[in-house]
C-alpha cells in the first residue's frame, strides 16, 4: 500500500492535531486544577520527563522497523496479547474521541444551538468523519496538513488577544499548592500528551523511516510549547481560572478578547476554526481503529469498519448524562487510563520484545559456537 | 438495477435528513425578531426584590431621521420591571413586548447606589453565566437610580445610544477621571486574591445635584468632584466621573476624580491628564499641567510584623499649559520649583488617597497583593496569610518625581 | 341571388362547426427495438462488411473508380469531385482519374501542378530509345545477355513526373480516404496497384486574431484558431527548438478528429507523456467537436466540477507551460487547447504574470484568491451571522440592517436564494442579447432592477450589495470553469449556513478540503505544492524574474533547473 505513505511533515501535524483539540477544551484547566500557579513549573518540568521517554521509546522502536506496538506485542506474546493490545487502544481511542466529542456538542449547543437536539451535533460531526474515510487515509492527512496550520494561528490569536491584561505576578506563589504536588503527584500531568499513543502507530505509516526521531520530538516539541502557553495565557489573563469551573476556558478568554470597537465578541470566527479541528481529528481517530480492527481481525478492507465505528463512537457520545459525567471521564478516566496504557503498558512491551528480540538473534550466535 | 436502487435509496435518505434538518428547530435567532437592548439597570425594587430595566434600541430611528439633536423617545426606549431575578425579568419583558429579548449588544449594566450596598454577587454570577452578554460592557455604579439614570442618559453627539454609551467611558484616556472597567475585568478582580473590584461612578448631573462645596482653593474644586457633582449647566445628562470602591460584593465607598487619577498613576494606567496646582510665584493663581507617566511606577512591597510596608517609585513627566503676561515657567530656577511644588502636591494627593483606601475602606484595588505574592511559597501559605483584611495595617511610602519638559507652543513671553 | 346566400350562409354554418382533421406536421422517430427489421444491418455490421471486403488499392482502374463512388457516396454527395484523364506516360496512355472534395482544396494548384504535367505533352514524355537502360552485359558464344532495367510506371511519375511538393504514396483505402476528408486530392492510374495522395490543401479559415476571452495588457495578442497546422505552427515558432515533438492522435470513430499532443522530449516527465497518449487512444467514441468535449473525457474526476486541465486560446501561455515540463492538447476545430496537468495554482494564475514585475503580480494573486473565498463565502456567511451569530455584527451595522429590514416581507433565505436567481438570469440573458444592447442591458438591468427591488421593499439594500460584490468577485477568477465550480457551491454553502450557521460552514469547508485534497490531475496532487509539502514552496507567490530557478518539483521533470543562480551575467560580471 505504497500510496498511503505519508510524509514528515503531515506525520508531524497529525500528532499535534490531537493536543490542540484538547487545548481547546479542558486540558489546561485541568492541569491548573492540580498545580495551581506552579503550573507552568511543572509543564516544563514534565516536557523533560517526557523527552526523556521519547529518547528510549525511538531506541527501542529501532529493531522493530515498519512495525508498530500491534505488531511489537504480537512478535512478544502472540495473537492473544495482540488481540488484547489491539482491544485496549480501541476502546481507548474510542472513549477520548467520543468524549471530546460530546463536550465540543455540548459547548456548541449552550452557546450557540439551544433547541437542537444534542444527536444531530454528533450526527453532523460523525457525518463528515465518515464521508471523510471513504476518500481514504492519504486525503485525511492531506487535508489534516490544510487545517492545523489555520488552527495554530487561530489558538495563537486567542492565547494573546488579551495579552494587555496579562499580570505576570500570577506566577507566583511559584510552588503552587505545593512541591510536592508540583513535582510529584504533578508528574501525572503527563497525561496531557496523548500524542504519544499515536506516534506507536506512526512508524509503519512513514515514508521514510528513518525521519521518525526528528519527527517525534518536533511534534512533541511544539505540543509541549502549545501547552505552556495555554496555561500561561489563561493563568495570567483570569485569576477566576482557580475557583471557577467553566465550560472551555480558552472560549471564556476569547470572549473577553476586544479588537476595538468594530471586532467584539469575535468568538464565532475562532469557533470555526476549532470545529474543522474536531472534524479532522474525529476523522483520524477513525482511520486509527479501522486501522487497528483491521490487523487484529485480519480483514482485507477496512472501510466497512468505518460505519461500525461511526456507531460505536454515536453510541459511547451519547452515554453519559450530562456535563458531571463527562468531566468525571475527562478528569479521571482519562487521565489514569493515558498513564496506565500509553506509559505504563506499551513501555512494558517494547522493553520486553526487545529483551525477547534479543535473546533470539543471540541464540543461533550460540549454536555456532559450538 | 441495482445501482439503481441504491441510487434511490441514497437519495430518498438525503431527503428525509434534509426534511428534518430544515423543521425549523434552528431558525431561532433570525435577525428580525430580536429586539436588542442597549443597557440593562438593576434597582431595588419594593420588597427588596429586583427592580430592572432594560433600554432597548428602536432601529427604524437609527437610519434616515430628520431630526437635528436627537431626543431619547427618537431611537430608544426604556422599560422598567419588578421581579425576583434577572432571569425572570428577562422573561416578563418578553411577554410584554413584540420581540424576543436579546443582549448580545448591551453596552452598559448600571447598578444604584443602593442595589450594590446590598452586595451583588448574585447579579455579577447570573450576569457572567449569561451567554448572551458580552464580557467587555461597561459597569456603573450610579449615584441615583438605575432607571433615572438610563431615561436620562441622552447621547449629545451622537445619534445612537449604543455608540454613546461605547465612546463615554473612553474620556479616561485624556482625562483620567475616571476609568473603563468591563464586566470581565470586574468579575477578574473580584475573584482576586490580590485585590478587590471598583468599578464607574455615574450619575446625571442636574442643578440640583452641583457641588456645594466652598473650599478656598479654587484648584482643589475641580477635580475633586465625584459624579454629578460638577458644575455643567446644561441639561440633565448622564455624567461618569470618580470610582465606585467594592470590598468583596459590597460597594463601601466612592473616589473622587482627583482620587482616581491617583489610582491610575499607582497602577500604571494612566494614559495623560491635566492637573492644577497653585502657582508658587503669585498668589491665587493656578498653572495647569499637564501629566503623563515617565516610567512604569514600581511598587514593592515588604511584609513586617506589624503589617505590610509598601512602597512606590512614581515618576512623572509634566509640560506646562497655562501660560501669562510675563511668564518665565521655563527658567532652570523656576522649573525647580515648579517641579518641587508638583511634587509636593501629587505626593499629598497620592498619601490622602492611599490612606483612604487603606484604612477608610480597607479595599485594595489598587492590586498591591501581586507584589505581595511573591514573598511566599505555596498558595496556602498565602491564603493563610489572608491579605485581603490586612490590607488596612499597612503603611506607605511614596515618592515622586517630577520633570517639567516644555511647555506647548508659546514657550517664554 | 337568395340561395346563394342562403346557401352561403348555411355553408358558413356548416364549415364552422364542421369536423376538421387535424393537419399539424406530427414526426416522431421509430423506437429502435420495435422496427428494426431483420435484413437491416446495423452501421457497424455494414462498415465492417466492407472493410473486410477491401482494404488495399486494386490495379484495375473502374474497379476503383466504382469502390470510390460507392464509398463517397458521389451521386448523393455534391462536392465530390471526380476528374478523369488520360496520362501519358513514355508514348503509352494510362487512364488515371483525381478524386478531391470541392472547397477543401485549391484548385489552382491541381491545375497548375497536377494536372498540367500528366496531361500536356512535355519533352519528358517522349519515347526515346536512350532511356532504355542497359543494367548488365554479359557475352557469352556470341549470345549476349542484356539486363534492362525495367520501366516503373509507378516511381517514374514519382519521380519525375508530378512537380509538387508533398506527395504520399498509399496502398491502403483507409489512409487515401482520411486523406481526401482532410483536403488532398487522390490520384489513381490504371495498372498501378499504389494511389497518390497529394497535398493540395486550400479551405477558407480563420487567421490568427485577438484572443476574445483572455485580454491581457502587455503581452502577445495572438491566439489559436480553429486549424490544427496553424495552432501548431504558432507553438513551434514559439519555442523554436528541435526538441519539440508533435505526435498526432485520431480520437472519435466517425469524425477522426486530429488531436496533437506536444511536448518537450528533453523535459517532460516520460510517465505524464504515455499517460496523456494512454488515455486519448483509449476513448471509445463517435465523434469529438471541440476540446471541452475532450476535456471532460480524458479528465481524473469530473465528480466533483473541479477543473483539472487548463484550457487556453494564447499560444504564448501553452507554450510557457510546454517550457515548464507540460504537455499540450491541441484538438482540430477548437481554439482551445489543453493544458495537462492543471494544479489549483494554476488556475488562480493569469497570462499576465508572466510580464508584470512580481510584486504586482503577487498582489494580483492575492487579490484573486481573495475573490475566490468571496465567490464562495460571502453569502453563505452573511446568511449564518444574521441567523445565529448576530453578536459579530458591529452594533450599527446591525441597526442599519434591521431597520433596512423593516419593511421587507421575506425571510432572509428567500431573499437571497431570490436575488442570487435573478443574478444568474441576468447574466446568462446578457449572453444572447443582439450586440448593441448586449452590455448595457446587462448593467443597466442589474442596477435598475436592483434599485428597483429596494424602493418595492422586495428586499434589503445590503443584500443587494452581497449578491453584487459576490458576482463581481466571481468575474475576477481567471479561469472560467474555476469561477462556476464557485457559482455552483455558493448555493450549497447558503444552504449549509441556514442549517447549522458556522457549523455548516465548517462542514462545508472540511468536506471541501477533503475534495481538493483527493483529486489529482494526470497523477499529480491538485494541491501543490502545499499538500504533500515538497522542496519547492514557491508555488503561490511568484519569485522575482531572476530567481526562478528551479522548474516546479512536483512535475518531476528531466531538467529541474531552469536558470543559473546569477541568471544577470552582466550585473556581476565584475565580480569574476
């Protein structure tokens, strides 16, 4: 499947795509919610941290050429445990999607659809994710690389359209709540960078392999630079950040933002763009577990599958309540399960098939010794 | 046939999608039944419950109208409701007019004296939670009653109310009387461990309501108005000038114009204003000046024992506007002078000023808690520290320091 | 003198309500199914008949003359002509006969070149004994052996006989026919099983005028015409290199309509040229009239309306593009021709950047891209802020809107759906107007109906000013098939925006950038050199003269480098 290579740079803006739709909805407050004014401390602290585990994640994919964590596990344990790998990431990709989906809705219905339905939202999203699977995974990309430059200049704009009320002081107490919940328990703000769960599928995707490195850390790079500066734009801005719960911060400070008297309430302009990022994020989600459901099934062709998920994803967005629930998942469910599944569990594999991987090249070494 | 069928099939589909898209469910907020309000005022109404009133906008005066002033019945009207909330309200006034109520334009939300007493968390939370309501309008505090104040406020220059009401608090950039505080700004401070909320003075200035102060100093009369105080013959029309102070939800004092300009110079606001000082070469005359920032002011703040010791580094830049038969301003003696007694007299200003905040009403709105800050290591210990309610122990320290440039066009007669 | 009357009046009567048959002129044509008879064969089954009868010239001369009758149909026909002589050749007398089509060929030359040396006696014809050429002697016992080289009828009238300048021998039917059709005139001589074609073209044509549609200030004002020859010697003159190759390609089973496909040996991408000549030799059709035809069957994906071949009547932009690594389809009896591959750039591009400075050139462009979104946008915009979004408007614009809105009795939606109608009318009726009115009636209608409409109260004045800007921006697309794709969308963008307000507009737009992302032109992305990224991102804005380069990446050319990197020697010669 020659043709649905992709190149460096769209590799690079496919990882992004997915931290700035979760800018746009609650990451930063979430963050802020643990640490408190030492966030931006701990943003660079954790981009350490993470730097340092995409160093040994790329070493350890360097034995593994063309193959991805599926193939690694199934290569460790076989089709059980990659079966069961292959199972966890889709339920995983599943829950986010559906859950940012369901948020964006219910955003876009308070302020914008009263008396819409909250299905047709999700119909109207799905609608186009779908349409957009069947022209295939080269064109997503390709039209991914269209959209997240827009959205970039766009969260750009909106991180400093209010950038004159900016009071720099909030910064301090510069150990928030804490050192320890700075440095320790903060460590778990790690679980902002989901990116990293699609870089365990990027390899087979990459027309030239040998680029995955720069890739990664690039994308990483300018995640972590994009979550900085939402939480320092909004820590800044709004000291209400702390003690309210609002439904998207980065929607509360664009509302505030004021381009002179003929530009007010410009928030319906940035809506646009963030929509058409949820759109193509939505459809690249699609095309992952497709992708996935397609090896663990060993099926031919995977566009059948884009309707299943389609429904999968409608049924799991319509799940919960109401916006208690969805934070609940968003909080907390989300948060262990990243840690768990993309840090915890695939780090295991790869450690092990390498280990696995090297007693098998060592053994015929053995034999002809003797 | 088959491909047929699909064909049929496919498009009978888009057919139903685009019926049930096209119901009607979205059709909510055309342009035409909107009626769009300009301000909102909140009152106390009898029974202590809410008395609000919205000035709406009348579009057909707003284009072609022959008339040459324009008198408020012409492009505005203001209905006035009792209620128990805001959003009550909102719904009586919708059953009483023809269209839909919308505030996605209001401009301005005015409370009395009175309402903000009482505390007005309540209408600030409802206010912000609105989606309608854009963060940047004005809020003002009025010395009468909402509603006085919005049937009195006529646009002089203007045709249009709205576009009054968005150019009229931005006299404080050559003023600085006065100052324009949005409702996002509001809210921001006011859930400020830092410091606390102040928003616009306002009220309609009638014969009734000048000044009667009889200070000797003349200069002294002019600035230290509040709103609706100053001398203006004309007719009643709104006036926004001084700040209306908040502790918490609570409106507990109110600044005079010379108090605000002492505000804005501490908080590196301002932008260029006139001031007057009495001459230090002839008795009884004034020599306006007129003043800008030279260099951020910088505050620093030390925590003691016995209370917060602050302390602030103003410089300012003056030029001379007055001048006379004779005058000499711009001699290198008499600008020492000059600059001496400005001084003096900022440094006054600046001290009344700041003791009034600190120990009359113990509200720092002037955000010193900022500085403050930065002595401390983890949130809890700064909550602990509850800065707040010791702002009324601390003492200042001010200096100033002026540089008399130039004057304007005539430089020496 | 009463009964006449009588009787005139009762035949009065009578003819007035009498039963009349109806004498309308009533045709339809019998269902195919239904008649057809069995003895009737079907074009197809007829043509192959006769093709299998006979394929190559016979020796005897009425056995042709009887096959070319048949075959032109000559009874029927009325400019066949059919010119019959005797030729003398060597004191021996051949019959030969010309077959020609009137109007197609100029008869001074038959007469002067074709006809004069076969039928005038000239010295050459004369029987002299010299011209018995002895080949080999041998003696042998006094028996001696001559070798005489025999007399070639054939290659003596070849050779000698005929003076003009193009001349084909042809064995073959099939090729002396689509010769005929194409304006030579056919020679047949008895006992010869070989035919003369000989080019004697000489039809009425056009000549080489002002491009109508693509005006330009300071470039060439040539443009094709409707002859193949003079199109392609226009582009030969123009590149002037021997490099040039121009193969010729029959597309269309009746017409054999003359395509050429031109390209740069020494640059064009091997792969783009076979794929072009792939797909003219394989369309199955009848007949071809113009290149538009050709156009949309030999395009990738004609789903969509998106042009992907650029079409243009000046020889000096193909040739630009032929210099670039394109190819260039030139079709008999259009002066259109097309350009392959066409990427998105290229149809925001006009003719005249080539000869401004850059700077005005990419502020041109800009411009132009501006207009495209405004095509596109403008009203389905318009239509989602007044719906939902009305807190974007500026406060007075909003009371001038609703107060212009007063009185008018439709919603939004109809009203511009009504004026966006009246537009499309408008223009396509200035399109047929007799001239002297043509342009006048065009503005003066839209501006009068216009102010018009807003005295009635039929609609808003700023709606008027939204259809207007949005038509006058789609009249700034240089590509008119790019500027109806805009028409067309526009509406369904409208639509979209009363559904979902931004929403809709965002689906729109994704699933338009999905579009353009996924079409390709000849195998090239539509989208470069943006999507994929390549090494070249100079695509949109134009480099200054002397920093062109490189040719663009995504062509894959032999010959990527088109300028030196001091291309203005004799600016820093100096600094040798």
């Amino acid at each position: 499947m020659n043709y649905t290579k992709i190149g460096s740079i769209e590799a690079i803006f496919l990882i992004l795509v997915v931290i700035l739709n979760h800018i746009v909805l609650n990451l930063p407050k979430n963050l802020l919610d643990a640490c408190g004014s030492s966030t931006p401390l701990n943003i660079i602290y954790i981009s350490i941290l993470l730097f340092i585990f995409l160093y040994f994640v790329i070493k350890l994919f360097k034995k593994f050429t063309n193959s991805d964590i599926v193939d690694v596990s199934e290569f460790l344990g076989g089709k059980l445990l990659r079966n069961i790998i292959g199972i966890l990431y889709i339920c995983y990709f599943t829950v986010i999607c559906s859950t940012l989906l369901r948020n964006f809705c219910e955003i876009l219905r308070i302020v914008y659809f009263p008396k819409i339905p909250i299905y047709f939202l999700v119909i109207a999203f799905l609608l186009v994710a779908v349409i957009a699977n069947h022209f295939g995974s080269n064109t997503i990309v390709k039209a991914n690389l269209i959209i997240v430059p827009l959205v970039m200049i766009n969260l750009l704009i909106a991180f400093f359209c209010v950038a004159a009320r900016f009071v720099p002081e909030k910064i301090f107490p510069i150990l928030g709540y804490g050192f320890n919940e700075t440095f320790i328990s903060g460590a778990t703000n790690i679980f902002a960078f989901t990116g990293i769960s699609y870089i365990y599928f990027l390899l087979p995707m990459l027309k030239e392999s040998k680029n995955f490195k720069s890739i990664s850390f690039i994308g990483i790079g300018i995640s972590t630079l994009y979550v900085f500066l939402s939480v320092i734009s909004l820590l800044f801005s709004f000291s209400d950040v702390l003690s309210i719960n609002e439904i998207s911060p980065i929607y509360f400070l664009v509302r505030s933002a004021d381009f002179g008297r003929f530009l007010q309430r410009p928030d319906a302009i940035f809506f646009l763009g963030w929509i058409l990022c949820l759109m193509s994020y939505l459809s690249i989600s699609i095309l992952f577990i497709t992708k996935i459901f397609k090896k663990i099934g060993n099926l031919k062709d995977r566009k059948p599958i884009v309707y299943i998920s389609a429904v999968l994803i409608f049924i799991v967005a319509l799940l919960p309540k109401g916006m208690v629930e969805i934070r609940f998942i968003q909080n907390v469910v989300f948060k262990y399960s990243t840690i768990i599944l993309v840090f915890v569990v695939s780090f295991i594999i790869l450690i092990l098939a390498n280990l696995k991987y090297k007693k098998t090249h060592k053994l015929p070494n053995k034999e002809g010794d003797l | 046939m088959k491909s047929g069928f699909k064909k049929h099939i496919s498009l009978f589909l888009i057919l139903t999608i685009c019926l049930f898209s096209l119901s009607g469910c979205y059709n909510i907020y055309n342009i035409d039944h909107l009626a769009y309000a300009v301000a909102i005022g909140l009152d106390v109404g009898k029974n202590n419950e809410l008395k609000i009133s919205f000035q709406l906008s009348i579009p057909g005066g707003s284009s072609d109208s022959g008339s040459s002033g324009s008198s408020q019945s012409d492009n505005s009207v203001v209905n006035t409701i009792e209620c128990s909330s805001i959003a009550s309200g909102i719904n009586l006034l919708n059953s009483y007019i023809s269209k839909e109520l919308n505030l996605s334009h209001c401009k301005v939300i005015v409370f009395s004296e009175e309402f903000a007493y009482k505390g007005i968390s309540q209408s600030l939370y409802t206010l912000m939670n609105n989606v309608q309501i854009r963060p940047d309008c004005n809020i003002i505090i009025s010395r009468c009653s909402a509603s006085y104040f919005l049937e009195n406020s006529k646009p002089l220059l203007e045709k249009l109310s709205a576009r009054y009401y968005e150019v009229a608090p931005s006299s404080s950039d050559y003023t600085a009387y006065t100052e324009s505080v949005t409702l996002s700004q509001f809210f921001s401070d006011f859930n400020n461990t830092f410091s606390q909320c102040y928003a616009i003075l306002g009220g309609i200035n009638t014969e009734a309501t000048h000044s009667t102060d009889n200070s000797e100093n003349n200069s002294e009369k002019d600035a230290n108005n509040k709103a609706n105080e100053t001398s203006i013959s004309s007719k009643a029309n709104i006036e926004n000038m001084g700040l209306a102070v908040f502790s918490g939800d609570k409106l507990v004092g109110e600044l005079s114009g010379i108090e605000t300009l002492c505000h804005q110079i501490i908080t590196n606001k301002l932008n260029v204003c006139t001031i007057s000082i009495s001459s230090p070469f002839e008795e009884g005359k004034n020599i306006s000046l007129r003043l800008r920032l030279k260099d951020k002011t910088k505050n620093k703040v030390q925590l003691t024992d016995s209370g917060p010791y602050i302390n602030s580094d103003i410089r300012l830049e003056a030029r001379i506007l007055t001048m006379d038969e004779n005058s000499q301003y711009l001699d290198e003696k008499n600008i020492a002078v000059l600059e001496k007694y400005a001084n003096s007299y900022m440094t006054e200003q600046i001290y009344e000023y700041l003791y009034k905040i600190s120990k009359e009403y113990n509200s720092d709105i002037d955000g010193f808690g900022r500085y403050a800050v930065s002595n401390f290591l983890t949130w809890d210990d700064w909550i602990n520290y509850n800065w707040l309610d010791n702002f009324k122990n601390s003492f200042f320290k001010i200096n100033v320091d002026t540089d008399i440039k130039s004057g304007y066009i005539l430089m020496e007669t | 003198m009463e009964n006449s009357k009588k009787k005139n009046l009762f035949q009065v009567f009578n003819d007035f309500f009498k039963y009349q048959e109806k004498t309308e002129y009533d045709f339809t044509v019998p269902e195919k199914a239904d008649e057809k008879k069995e003895n009737d064969l079907t074009y197809e089954e007829e043509t192959n008949k006769k093709i299998n009868e006979a394929k190559n010239i016979f020796p005897s001369l009425s056995v042709n003359l009887e096959y070319m009758k048949v075959r032109y149909n000559s009874l029927i026909n009325s400019d066949i002509v059919i010119r019959e002589f005797t030729l003398t050749a060597r004191n021996k007398q051949y019959g030969a006969f010309l077959l020609y089509i009137d109007g197609m060929v100029d008869s001074k030359i038959i007469n002067d070149f074709v006809l004069e040396p076969l039928m005038l006696k000239n010295r050459a014809n004369v029987f002299d004994n010299d011209e018995n050429r002895v080949v080999s002697e041998a003696v042998t016992n006094n028996i001696s052996v001559r070798r005489v080289k025999k007399f070639n009828l054939l290659d003596y009238i070849y050779n000698n006989l005929i003076p003009q300048n193009n001349i084909k021998k042809v064995q073959e039917f099939d090729k002396l026919i689509s010769g005929i059709n194409s304006g030579d005139c056919a020679l047949f001589i008895d006992t010869l099983d070989t035919a003369f074609d000989i080019d004697v073209k000489g039809f009425k044509q056009r000549g080489v005028e002002k491009p109508n549609n693509e005006v330009v200030i300071r470039g060439s004002q040539e443009s094709f015409s409707e002859t193949i020859r003079t199109n392609t010697s226009l582009i030969r003159r123009l590149v002037n290199n021997e490099n040039l190759i121009i193969e010729n390609i029959d597309v269309g089973k009746l017409s054999n309509t003359k395509c050429a496909v031109c390209y740069m040996k020494n640059i064009a991408n091997n792969e783009l040229v076979s794929e072009v000549k792939f797909r003219l030799n394989n369309i199955d059709i009848d007949y071809l009239i113009s290149s538009g035809q050709l156009e949309q069957l030999i395009e990738d994906n004609g789903k969509y309306s998106l042009p992907q071949l650029i079409s243009t009547e000046r020889p000096d932009k193909a040739t630009n593009y032929l210099l670039e690594g394109r190819v260039v389809i030139i079709v008999n009896g259009s002066p259109y021709c097309l350009i392959a591959p066409g990427t998105f750039i290229d149809f925001i591009s006009s003719p005249e950047d080539l000869n401004l400075k850059f700077q005005f050139a990419n502020l041109l462009k800009i411009i132009r891209i501006l207009a495209f979104i405004i095509t596109l946008l403008l009203p389905g915009l318009y239509i989602a802020i007044t719906n939902f979004h009305q807190e974007l408007i500026p406060t007075e614009l909003l009371f001038a809107i609703v107060a212009s809105r007063e009185s008018v009795p439709f919603p939004i939606i109809f009203e511009i759906f009504l004026m966006e109608f009246s537009f499309e009318l408008i223009r396509e009726a200035g399109l047929r107007v007799p001239s002297p009115l043509g342009s006048t009636i065009g503005i003066v209608g839209a501006l009068i109906l216009g102010q018009a409409a807003v005295e009635a109260s039929i609609v808003s004045p700023i709606l008027i000013i939204i259809v207007a800007i949005t038509g006058i921006a789609s009249f700034a697309i240089p590509d008119f098939s790019l500027s109806f794709h805009c028409r067309l969308l526009r509406f369904a963008y409208i639509v979209l925006g009363y559904i979902f307000g931004f929403l809709g507009i965002g689906i729109g737009l994704f699933i338009h950038f999905l579009v353009l992302a996924n079409l390709k032109s000849f195998g090239y992305p539509y989208l470069q050199p943006y999507v994929p990224v390549t090494r070249d991102y100079k695509g949109f804005l134009l480099s200054p003269a002397w920093k062109r380069e490189h040719r663009a990446d995504f062509l894959n050319t032999k010959r990527p480098n088109k300028q030196n990197k001091i291309s203005m020697g004799w600016k820093y010669s100096n600094s040798k």
